[in-house]
C-alpha cells in the first residue's frame, strides 16, 4: 500500500479549502448524501470494520465505542474534541482551519449513524481563529440546509452543532472534564465507571470523539470501512496526522499510514536533525508519552506495536532532541506543565506534581543530592494509576521513562553540582532550547 494516501490533508493548501465552495466542487457532502441512503446501523458496521481507533490519545476503537451506547435512551448528544493541550501536538487546529467541513460532514454522519440531533465541538480558548473558521463554515452549512432543521436539506432528522470555546485548561480535554466544563462547571474530571457513552453530558448517553477521529468518517462512508482498514495494520486503519516538533529539519504535519515506522518519519521525511547531531531522545506522542532513547526509535508508530516497544503514539506529537538538549532541563518543563495544569481534585496529583517539578529544578539547577533521581522515580509511581483521571499518569510517564533512561544524566548533575550540558541557566544551546521548548509550546 502507498505511503502516500491522503485523507486528512489533501485540501489543504488549496486556495479558499475551508469554504463550502470549495468542499463541494472536491466532491464535499457526497459522503453525507451516501450515508443517508444507509441504514444507520450499516454506517456503525463500516466504521467497526475500518479499525478506525482514536486519535485523542488512548486509540480506542471508534466503532466499538459507538455500540457502547444504550439502545433505548434519548437523547444522546456527540462531544467532538477540539482542545488539544498536550504538548507536542498540533494537528486538529489545522483540520479545523483547512478543512472545517470535513469535520462538520462527520459529525453529520455521526449524529445520523447514531440517531444524536446535538452536537457540541469543544475548541481549546487560545484557537480564537480557529474558532472563528469553523463558526463560519457552521453558519454556511446551516444556510445550505446542510445541517439544521432538516440534514442535509431532505431527511427527516434535524441536527444542530454549536462550538463552545474552553478558557485554556488542558485538563478540560479530558473527555469528563470536559463534558462538566460545557455543563458550565469547574472542569473536574468524573469517576469511571460509568463511562460517557452510557452516562454522559446532563446524564444522558454521549459520544465522545476526537477532531481527527471524526474527520476520517466521511472517507470511510465513501470507500467503505475495509479500504480504511487496508491502509494500515492489524487492529489500526488509515493514516494519521504526526506533528513533528523540535531538533528536526523540517518540522510539521505528516499525515501517514497508522502503522509508519518512526525513525524514517525523522530521518527521511524531517531530514534529520537540524543541527546534524545524533538524535538523543524521542518523545513519539505528546509530552505524557514515555520517552524513547536514539537507538530505539526503529519502531512502527501503529498503536499496538509502539506499546509493546513501551510507549505510545498518543495524540501524534513527536518531539526530536538531539544530544545537546539537557534530558533533565526538558524533563523540568515537561513537570512544570503537569503541576500547573493539575486540576487539584486528586491529592496524588495536586500534591505529587509540583514537589516532581521542584525536584526536578532541584537537580537541574545542581542541587541535587544522591539518591534524589529514585526519590523522583518514587514520587512518580505514587501518582500514576492513583487518580481518577489519567492527568496523573500523564504525569508520571515521563518521569518514569527519563529518569530509568537518563539516568547517568540525572547523576552527572547531582555528581558535578551543575547542568553538565553548561550553558545558563538551561543547559542547553539556544537552538535546542528554542526548537525543544517551541515544540511544547505549540
Ligand atoms: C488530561 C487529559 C487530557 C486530554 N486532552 C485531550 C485533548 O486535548 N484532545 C482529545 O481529543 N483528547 C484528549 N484526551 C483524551 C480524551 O479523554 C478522550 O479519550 C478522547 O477525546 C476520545 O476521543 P477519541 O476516541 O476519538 O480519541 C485527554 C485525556 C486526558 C487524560
């Protein structure tokens, strides 16, 4: 199969790609107009025979997902997850700005697949343009009798979607948090079970997916659930968007198949590092993902593979550090986030996050003392698996997989009493820093 199928990102570029216009002279709404002449169930099977798997974070498999909602509850409501806050990734933003009706045409699939007249796309508070792009493609779609009283201008099912920007919490992207955050509360995340799909927005069953996930919909409905599944492997359909982030050549979005191998996107698609130096480390999906050393990063990037290399490919946000970064300087930054965005609720976290960040700087900064690199590998699995939501093993994560693979690093520093890496306060060059924390940042 070619590398180079494109689903997600072959309007992109395209002069006006995100008006209506343009969609629809690139055969936009065909997919919708398909699916109506479906029954809603067949729309269900296709997408379970895609292998069609999130593209939030934890891959789990979009279709089943849909079956988990009760047959006899109404309504159910659709939450589309637009708040990417996970450092390192950068990806549905840019479906939302070039191709919003690609999105708005798989949440009509989706709603009529499974029977849901309301939907809600919750857009992370610093994508005002974003928000902006997608609130006009709605009103147009509105105009067309696309979405509104009647889909799509003749069935007999009406369907509204509204946009509710977020106000810059990164925990209100995980999915309860984010249902009491439209529900106009603090964004504390519920316990599980029971799982949205079952008790959910208002208490009513929900479905909650991720901006890319849904955007993969009207592909499937066109060419049919197997060509998905055909593009990838094993449990893993299609391709999917990586953002590749710092010491590299050509930074950006690649959209791929599932299952693309890691250490060519880097070398062969990025070029490499910018500076020409050996990679040192890989982060492979977003800053919660466990780290990679260099020498391990000839590995498939297909959710069940790159597991069982000990990690995950997460919401696709690669991050590249050659060896001048300083692994304990990046792993500072990565806590400071993880304190900071803690929403408080579990005492494991509210409490375990910032004493990791100041241990962190502690022996960053040359503070350190023996034995401080097993204290914070001790803090860190006091917090994983001790919270209700999984902030407190995003947290963990790159503690855990930093400090077991660098940990001669962490030594240096406590040994030498200073960043080994020299260099201010970072202990590490301005380019490096720039590129690795620029990538965080986005
Ligand atoms: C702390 C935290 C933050 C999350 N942030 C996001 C996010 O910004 N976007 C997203 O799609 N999923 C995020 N997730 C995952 C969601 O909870 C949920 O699994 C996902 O939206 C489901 O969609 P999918 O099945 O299409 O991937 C986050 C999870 C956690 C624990």
């Amino acid at each position: 199969m070619s590398d180079d199928v494109k689903i997600l990102t072959a309007r992109w570029g395209k002069k006006d790609s995100h008006t209506l216009a343009s969609y629809r002279a690139d055969g936009g709404y065909a997919a919708l107009e398909k699916a109506l002449s479906m029954a809603p169930a067949a729309i269900v099977d296709e997408v379970k025979a895609s292998n069609l798997r999130g593209r939030g974070g934890a891959g789990f498999a979009t279709g089943m997902k849909w079956t988990f909602l009760p047959k006899d509850v109404r309504p159910r409501y659709l939450c589309v997850n637009a708040d990417e806050s996970e450092p390192g990734t950068f990806k549905d933003r840019y479906i939302i700005e070039n191709d919003p009706h690609m999105l708005i045409e798989g949440i009509a699939i989706t709603c009529f697949a499974l029977d849901i007249h309301l939907a809600y796309v919750y857009i992370r508070g610093e994508f005002p343009r974003q928000a902006a792009v997608l609130e006009a493609a709605l009103a147009e779609a509105r105009a067309a009798g696309i979405i509104g009283k009647r889909l799509y201008g003749k069935a007999d099912f009406d369907l509204e979607v509204h946009v509710h920007r977020g106000a810059g919490a990164y925990i209100c992207g995980e999915e309860s948090a984010l249902m009491e955050s439209l529900e106009g509360k603090k964004g504390y995340p519920r316990l599980k079970p029971p799982f949205p799909a079952v008790v959910g927005l208002w208490g009513k069953p929900t479905i909650i997916n991720n901006v890319e996930t849904l955007a993969n919909v009207p592909w499937i409905v066109k060419n049919g659930g197997a060509a998905f599944a055909a593009l990838g492997t094993g449990k893993s359909g299609g391709t999917r968007l990586f953002g590749v982030s710092g010491n590299v050549k050509r930074p950006g979005i690649y959209e791929k198949p599932v299952h693309y191998n890691l250490k060519r996107l880097i070398l062969e698609d990025c070029g490499g590092t910018a500076s020409g130096r050996p990679i040192q480390a890989v982060i492979p999906g977003g800053s919660s993902s466990p780290v990679l050393r260099g020498d391990e990063i000839d590995v498939s990037l297909e959710f069940d593979a790159i597991k069982a290399a000990g990690t995950m490919s997460g919401s696709g946000g690669v991050i590249v550090m050659d060896d001048s970064v300083c692994m304990v300087r990046v792993l500072s930054r990565v806590a400071k986030f993880y304190a900071e965005e803690s929403c408080g609720q579990c005492t494991p976290c509210r409490e375990g996050t910032p004493w990791m960040e100041a241990l962190c700087e502690k022996i960053e900064s040359g503070h350190g003392v023996p034995g401080d690199a097993d204290k914070l590998l001790d803090m860190a699995n006091h917090i994983g698996g001790f919270t209700i939501c999984a902030l407190g093993d995003a947290a963990s994560m790159p503690v855990q997989s930093f400090v077991k693979k660098f940990k001669a690093d962490f030594e240096r520093h406590i040994a030498e009493h200073r960043c080994p890496h020299g260099d201010a306060a970072w202990g590490v060059s301005q380019d490096s820093r720039d590129a690795v924390i620029g990538g965080m940042r986005s």
